[in-house]
C-alpha cells in the first residue's frame, strides 16, 4: 500500500519502488492513494509553490489508485480540533499549523488506502510515494517491522517474540519510525487506522497531555497499547522534497 503525496516520481521514487519493494515481492497486489494536488508549498521542506505531478502515481505497474481532492479529507475531519494538541516542543522546525495539517492528511491517506484493499491478505506493508527507497524489503519476513535508526527507547520490543512487527530503525527517539510498516495484517490495519480514533485516548495519558501529537511518540503508544511487538529492520530511504532535494542523511543515526 503506498500513500501520501509522490514526488520526484517518475524519475526517482518509482525506480526505486520497482527494484526495491515490487521487486522482492512480486505476487503482492498494489494500492495507492494520493491528492490531486498540483502545487506544494512547506518553508520547512524549502517548498515554494513547486509543482507536484500525482497522476504519476498512476505510473505503478498493475496498481488500483484512489486519486482524491482534499476537500474530502477536510470534510471528515475538524482541523482546529487537532490544533490544540500541536507539539510545541518536540517537532524542530515544525510550522503552525501547516506542518500538523500535512500529517493528518497523510494519516488520512493510509486510511484511505487501506480502504481500497479487496481482500484481508496475511502481509501488508505501507510505503510513502516520496521517497527513495535503497534496500531491498520483503514484506513476508517479519509479523511488524519498522526501520531500526535513530533512537534509544526500546521499551516496546520483545526480544521473545521478534517477528511480531517490522519499521525502519531510524528516524525517532524515545519513540518509533513512523514512515513506513510491514508485517501481519492485523498489526498492520492498527498502524493503518488507529491514529484518528486514539487521540482523545492519547491526549489524557500524561506523556500525551506533555508532547502533544507527536507523530513517533503516538504512535509508539499505539503499538505499545496494541501489545504488538516490533522487530526493527535495517531499511533505508531518503525523503525527496519537490524542488528536487533528496535527504540523503535520513538514515544517519540521531
């Protein structure tokens, strides 16, 4: 399942996605989903009205494709709700309100495309559309599995049962990688569609009332409070942002 918005596409992210995920599992289905969106603006990712091709997400071999406004997203959801649960202190360089904005679509965007699944597979795994993928990534090796980089809390690991979840290993600190997931299809549908529904929950427990929406801290807690045990996996990728920069130290340790 990809989500999010895709950048540098056709000449970056879908190279990669062919020989590093389609490749070593060639059986799976796909699934996407992406806003028709033709302009991006962030300062935080030095993004000034850069233009954005999401028809090329249509470019994924053999792929059913949900391509949908934001009107829809803003319809189902009061951003001035989530607004007051911003995380001050733990996002640098985090812009409000855009910044929260842009993660509650993406949130929405792997709920979406969850949706568009015709079946309940064994393994699922959730990818983003922007970035650059550069190992390999078998989805059928682990029941939860995250990336391994970039923190030093593994209170939510079971070195008993480690094949429970897989993510990257990078990219959080006293929390988890939340930029992609693989693993059974139970554990993956709580990565999936549990950030909506859990907030009020979160935000009442007292490192939620301290940061806020976190990304990586919420969804530590998510996982945690699913009791689902995440192996953490050696996978690699760079964020590419819409001007043409690739954040090639994604994957530095923090």
């Amino acid at each position: 399942l990809f989500f999010g918005l895709p950048k540098q596409f056709e000449e970056k992210a879908l190279p990669s996605i062919r020989e590093y995920i389609l490749g070593p599992n060639p059986t799976c289905d796909v699934y996407a989903h992406t806003y028709k969106k033709g302009f991006i603006s962030s300062a935080r990712n030095g993004e000034l009205n850069e233009t954005l091709r999401t028809d090329e997400v249509y470019l994924l071999p053999n792929a059913t494709v949900m391509r949908e406004t934001e009107d829809a997203f803003l319809q189902n959801h009061n951003l001035t709700y989530y607004h007051q649960f911003f995380p001050q202190s733990h996002t640098a360089g985090w812009e409000f309100p855009t910044s929260m904005d842009n993660m509650l679509k993406q949130w929405y965007s792997i709920k979406r495309v969850w949706s568009l699944m015709r079946e309940p597979y064994s393994q699922v795994g959730l990818f983003r559309l922007d970035v650059h993928y550069t190992n390999p990534i078998n989805i059928s090796d682990s029941a939860a599995a995250v990336p391994n980089w970039g923190h030093s809390d593994i209170y939510y690991r079971n070195p008993i049962n480690t094949f429970a979840a897989a993510m990257p290993n990078w990219g959080h600190s006293s929390s988890i990688n939340d930029r992609m997931f693989y693993g059974r299809y139970d554990n993956a549908r709580v990565w999936a569609n549990s950030r909506f529904p859990l907030v009020e929950k979160w935000v009442k427990t007292k490192e939620g009332k301290i940061v806020g929406l976190h990304s990586e801290s919420y969804l530590h807690y998510i996982l945690k409070d699913s009791d689902i045990s995440i192996e953490e996996k050696p996978i690699c990728f760079h964020r590419l942002r819409a001007t043409g920069e690739e954040r090639v130290d994604d994957c530095n340790a923090i």
